[in-house]
C-alpha cells in the first residue's frame, strides 16, 4: 500500500505541473444521477489544497461533497474533497487527494434520480418487497431495501425480479422484468440493489421518454441553482 503523503505528493505534483503548463484536466460529478463534466485547470497548488479554475462556472452549483478528477498524467482516477467555492468566480478548492484505484466506466445509459420519492415493489422469489428508488436508467435501476435484524434478507446474483413503480401520473410501470446485479449493505439494516431491467419495447419508449423529460428537469435545476446561490464578492474574496 502506497503511504498516504506519498501519494498526496504524487497527486499534487501533477497539478503543479499542469498548473506550469497552463493545462486541463477533467472534473466529473454525480448530480441527481446524471454525471456532469467540466474542463478546469488548476490555478494555485500548496501542500493542503489546490485551487482550480472552472472553464464553465454553471458546473459550481453543483460541486459539493466528493468529485472525480481525470487526467492521462494521472495512474487512474483522482477523488477530492471539495473545500472553498466562488460561484461568481467560478473558482473552487479541493483536497484530501487520493487514487480511485480502478479504472473509470462510463455509463451506457443516462441515468436520473426521480424528482420526488418513488417507491418500488420488488417480486422477488414469491416475496414481494417494497423498496425506495435512488435512481433510473433503461437498463437499469438501483434500490435502497430495509431488513428486518431477524430477517437478513440475502438477494442472489442474477435471480429474476419483477418490478412495479410509478415515477409520474404519466409515467408507471408494471411487471417490469430485471434480475438482480449487485447487493451492497449500506448500513445494519439496509442493502442498495442494482438492478438490471429488461424491458418490453413499449416500456423502453416510456422510461426513454421519462428519463429525457427528467433530465431536462434536472439541468434546469442546476442552472437555477447556480444563479439563485450567486453572492456579491466580499468574504469569498478572502479565499480566492
């Protein structure tokens, strides 16, 4: 395992040296399931943190939590913690470098998460089992599902399921067939699922209808979210 400081050296002296050169790289973030990209070039780099400036200042509203940086100089994908962020500059900082350590997969499908609460009923080895929806794609489906401590429910791998949900009035579905992919418990009592839908050709053109009209509703947000969140320069000067 390679030491932590190492590493932090390693990372930031790419930076520095794109910095010198006055080169990109590329920051990418889920935001309510759709991956955003942006072109950002670093601005200032120090032993804590590194400033970049976004090509693109919209993408700020939705930097927030963790991001994921990517660069040919880099051995595979960077994680960073974002720190200080400037709407109006469209500046932000980031730190606690580290490697991914896989290779990043771009997704075959776009995926969205459904603007209100949607709750699924899962069939699953004649049970049927009522799940939250954390997101949608046409292939796919991922679950958040509760489990009782006495009853520690365990999902095999690609066990056929059958799925009702409706996202909208407009927009429902019945007996909507998968299996499952994965399973991964995120806390004591509660797995997230993905799931691998197999639609009918009619409920394709539904979820690729719903998914379109999602995203459209998704990017808008952002970019309310970007223009409601700008401040007069002032305090954030400080920073940037």
């Amino acid at each position: 395992m390679i030491p932590e400081r190492t590493t932090q050296d390693e990372i930031l002296a790419v930076f520095d040296s794109l910095s010198r050169q006055k080169s990109s790289l590329v920051v990418t973030k889920d935001y309510q399931g759709i991956i955003i990209s942006q072109e950002i070039t670093p601005d200032l780099v120090n032993l804590n943190r590194v400033v970049f400036q976004a090509l693109d200042r919209d993408i700020c509203a939705a930097l927030k939590g963790w991001v994921h940086l990517h660069s040919p100089r880099f051995s595979s994908p960077v994680k960073a913690q974002v720190k200080d962020l400037s709407l109006n500059r469209g500046m932000f900082s980031l730190s606690n470098f580290s490697y991914l350590g896989s290779e990043w997969k771009e997704r075959l499908h776009e995926r969205v998460q459904p603007k209100d609460p949607t709750y699924v009923s899962l069939r699953y080895q004649r049970m049927d089992i009522r799940a939250s929806m954390l997101d949608l794609s046409i292939n796919g489906m991922g679950l958040l599902v509760g489990n009782s401590e006495d009853c520690d429910l365990e999902f095999e791998p690609n066990s056929c399921v059958r799925t009702d949900f409706e996202t909208t009035p407009a927009h429902r579905w019945t007996k909507l067939g998968g299996a499952i992919h994965y399973q991964l418990k995120v806390a004591r009592s509660i797995v997230r699922l993905g799931i691998r839908l197999y639609p009918k050709v009619e409920q394709a053109r539904q979820l690729e209808s719903y998914i379109a009209k999602r995203k459209v509703e998704i990017m808008e947000n952002l970019d309310q979210a970007y223009l409601s969140t700008l401040t007069p320069l002032g305090v954030e000067s400080q920073y940037f």
